[in-house]
C-alpha cells in the first residue's frame, strides 16, 4: 500500500511539474468555474493499441468478429485479412474493411463498434494528491465531481489547508488552475466550486503552513 501511494504521490508530482513549465495560467488561481467538459463523438475517437473493437457485417455473421487492436495497430478481419485500426476512426476502419470486402460479398454493410477504451485509460484518469488520507488516481466517470475525487482519496487529513486547493486542467494554451474551496464543500455544504471534473484532471489539497 505504501508502495502505491509513493508511485501515486510521484506521478502527480511529476504531472504538477509539468503543468507549471507549460506556462499559461498555472502561476494563479482562476476564481471562475472551468468551462464544461467537452465530449467527442464516438465516430471521432480514434481508436488506440489495446481497445476492443466489434466489426459486424450485415448478414454476415460468419464475418463479424470481436476483437482487440494489436500493437502494430492491425485487426485481423475473415477474408480481407489485417487492416489497421489504430489511429483511425471506427468509420473510417468500417469503410476501408467495407471497400475491401467489395470483392467477395456483394453489397457488403460494415459497422465498426467500439467494446472496450483500454487506450486511453491513463489519459483518462482523474487524480487526487496532497494532503489526502490515500493520493490516488481514479478512472474519470461522467458525473464525477471535485468532492467525489477527493472522498474516493479518504478525504482530508488534519494538515490539510483546504481552503487553497486547486484543480489543474489542461487546454490547448496550457494548464489552468482553478481555486476550489474545499473548506467550504465540506464544512458548510456549499458547492459553488464543487466543480465537474474533466479526464486528466489533477486535484491538490496542499497543506497548512505550521
């Protein structure tokens, strides 16, 4: 357990480090909420190593396959043989396996499903450092919030200085950190930057000066 806290404490330390070189507005606190998390079309995800795709093909069921993308980035389809799906959208692996299909099924309909995000699963992580009782880091679920993180960390420990936390998020221009009032979500049940959290967030609990 120790061993995991240190790998935990060590990664996000690493993460707030390179937050601060990227610049932006890491140096400050942003007193406003952080815009709302955007989310991608399914059809504009592009699929990774390690994701389980589904490839059915309309009546064909001998040719629908279940499947995970290789480390080449290939899939092995009945009849077309491998195809590369990583780094390409789940269309337009369906079209190039539909194209190739063309020339033994008349008329072929390709559909490409994504079963299981195993690419993405760190990039989508939402971590918790600091002064928590267990620095962790969690997979991001729609809906989570800034309380929700830092209660799955075991919530706060007696050196904690609640007041000055803050939520790290990266955007195009850099990393933002926005002021999260932890003192007050907690102890008077005022939410106002209960914020949403967004994959790849990073929340920090710093500790009280002594």
């Amino acid at each position: 357990m120790r061993l995991m806290q240190r790998i935990c404490v060590l990664g996000a330390a690493t993460m707030l480090a390179a937050c601060a070189a990227l610049g932006g507005n890491s140096g400050s606190m942003i007193t406003e909420a952080p815009p709302p998390e955007t989310r991608a079309a399914v059809n504009a995800y592009q699929i990774g190593v390690d994701d389980v795709v589904q490839v059915s093909v309309w009546r064909n069921p001998d040719l629908s396959i279940t499947v995970p993308v290789r480390p080449d980035g290939m899939i092995s389809v009945p009849l077309v043989g491998d195809v590369r799906a990583g780094g390409r959208t789940p269309e337009e692996v369906a079209k190039d396996i539909q194209d190739k299909l063309g020339a033994y099924v008349r008329d072929p309909q390709v559909a490409v499903i994504l079963n299981d995000l195993r690419s993405h699963e760190y990039l989508s992580r939402v971590r918790v450092t600091g002064a928590v009782r267990q620095p962790i880091s969690i997979p991001h679920r729609q809906g989570m919030t800034v309380l929700d993180a830092v209660l799955a960390a075991g919530g706060i420990t007696e050196f904690a200085a609640p007041a000055r936390s803050g939520l790290y998020r990266k955007d195009a221009e850099g990393t933002r950190t926005y002021q999260v009032r932890l003192d007050k979500i907690l102890d008077s049940g005022e939410l106002s930057t209960n914020y949403e959290v967004a994959p790849g967030d990073v929340i920090t609990v710093p500790e009280r000066v002594l």
